[in-house]
C-alpha cells in the first residue's frame, strides 16, 4: 500500500474523544485531525513524539487528515489505522506474501455467513475449497509480544464463535493477525485484558481454526506485509 504523496510528519500531542487526536506541524501550527481507531491504542503512542497522517484532500470534510503510524514509548512503529488492515492483508494475499492462502481462483469481500449475523473479511473459493478469513490488526505490545485484543472485544470473541462452528462442519477457517508494529515478534491472546476473547480463541483453535500473523513494514511512503511472525497458543 503506497501513499502518493507520501504521509506528512507531525508530532501527536494528545489523543482524545476516541476519534480525534492533536498534531504539531513542523511550522508550529496545530491541528486537529480524525484518529480511525476504536481500541484503546495502549502502549502505541506517547505525547510530542513523531508520528504520520495522511490528508483526504477534502476541505468540506470536517477533519480532512487521518492519523496512520504513530511512535510506541519504546520508539517503534505502530499502524494506528485498523481501517487498512484488510487492504493490507489482501494485498499480501494477492501478492503471494502470505504463503498460507494461495492456490485459490476467487476472493470476495465482507460476505454474509454464520448464525450471528456475521460478515467474514474475505471468502477465498477455487479447488481447494471454501476458505474463510478474518482479519485483526495488532498494535499492543508488551516488549516483543504483540497482544490481542487491546481492551475487551465482544465482537472477536462472536467472530471466534463463527470460525470455530465452521472449522466444526469441516470448512477451512483462517483468523490472521495483521501486526502492524515494528517490535512485535510473536501474537499471542491477551489474557489479562480479555479473558474471554482468549477462551474463545483456545477452543477455536482446539476445532481446527488455523491462526497465522504476519507483520506489516510501515514507512511515510508504503505500507505492506512482509513476513510471518509465530502465534503462541
């Protein structure tokens, strides 16, 4: 995923009101822009530090600028933007970068399924069979750990539900971590924070849902997949 022209540069003062975050331009001036991340964003960010935002161009959009990587305390790089995730991961697939998805003929998008009201990220189709993703971003890590979720999602948890029903009637079911850190070496549930988003994904996986992740390199001027880390179950 490139960016023309490449994300402009800021420091992030403050994140507030959820959607909505603080920047000082490098000519001083402050602006306000729009912050697309429901989660908590913990350990993702730390006041007057770098980060990147890209603009809309739009002048009749209330905040025309979105707020994309940010700096973690610790220096690294975190994808702030959960609204890429499945670009990102669609790239990769499409690309051949996620080795666990290929030989499939067809992907569609946000297709109905389930007993609870549920749209999967994208159904692959072709020889092999049907094949069901679900897509999670990850920006919370705790050293080298990457963690998910980063407060409690009952919607993982639904989502977990439906791809172990799936994998149950014998249908391939993927739930892919997209690591959108530069420090995260391997995703693994967070218990602490949801414990029972990680109950679910322990039984989810006892019935066969494959989980893989893959890390993002992430830079003013492209984002992209580019190689697997491990998941500790």
């Amino acid at each position: 995923m490139k960016f023309v022209p490449p994300l402009a540069r800021g420091l992030l003062l403050r994140r507030y009101k959820r959607f909505l975050a603080d920047i000082a331009l490098e000519d001083g001036e402050i602006i306000t822009i729009h912050c697309p991340n429901t989660g908590s964003m913990k350990n993702c960010w730390a006041e007057e530090t770098p980060c990147w935002f890209s603009d809309s161009g739009n002048p009749k959009r209330k905040y025309r600028h979105t707020l994309e990587i940010t700096t973690t305390p610790e220096g690294a790089l975190a994808g702030v933007n959960t609204g890429r995730a499945n670009a990102l991961v669609e790239e990769a697939i499409v690309s051949g970068v996620v080795r666990e998805l290929q030989g499939y003929e067809s992907l569609r998008r946000e297709v109905k399924y389930g007993e609870e009201n549920s749209r999967i990220d994208f159904l692959l189709s072709g020889e092999p069979g049907d094949c069901y993703v679900e897509v999670k971003n990850v920006t919370l890590a705790e050293g080298e750990r990457g963690l998910f979720p980063d407060a409690v999602s009952a919607r993982g948890a639904k989502h977990l539900r439906e791809l172990q029903k799936l994998a149950e009637a014998g249908v391939r079911a993927v739930l892919l971590y997209c690591v959108q850190h530069s420090q995260i070496a391997t995703v693994e549930a967070a218990n602490e924070i949801d414990p029972a988003y990680a109950a679910a994904l322990e039984q989810a996986v006892a019935a066969g849902v494959e989980v893989v992740a893959y890390r993002a390199e992430l830079s003013a001027s492209e984002i992209r997949l580019s190689e697997p880390v491990p998941f500790i179950g």
